[in-house]
C-alpha cells in the first residue's frame, strides 16, 4: 500500500486522536473518545483506507 497522507494531514489526524484518547482517560468525554485510535493509527502509518477508496492523495511526493 502507497502511503496517501502529506505531512500536515498526518500531523494532524495523530494529534486529534492523541486529544481524543487523552480527554477519554481523564473521563473528560467518555470512551467514545477512544476512536482517536483511528486517526492516531492512520497518522502514524501514512496510509488512510478512505482516501485510497476515494482517489485522494495529500502526499507531495512521488504522485502517480
């Protein structure tokens, strides 16, 4: 698998999902926040299964 995530949007998803868990653990909102795995996984990895459904890319490099 190609990694489809630029530098900004990995950055992001992994510091959403660390908000997420973090308000979860200090119960702040619930265990639902423990979706932030999502995000932190997909940031870390590079690769994001919707934007390969969709056709998106946000990695600068090597496009095609």
């Amino acid at each position: 698998m190609k990694i489809n995530e630029g530098v900004f949007d990995r950055g992001l998803r992994v510091t959403a999902g660390l908000i997420l868990i973090g308000l979860s653990i200090s119960g702040t909102i619930g265990l639902w926040g423990y979706v932030g795995l999502i995000p932190l996984v997909t940031g870390a990895v590079g690769l994001c299964p919707i934007y390969s459904l969709l056709g998106i890319n946000t990695c600068p490099a090597r496009q095609g």
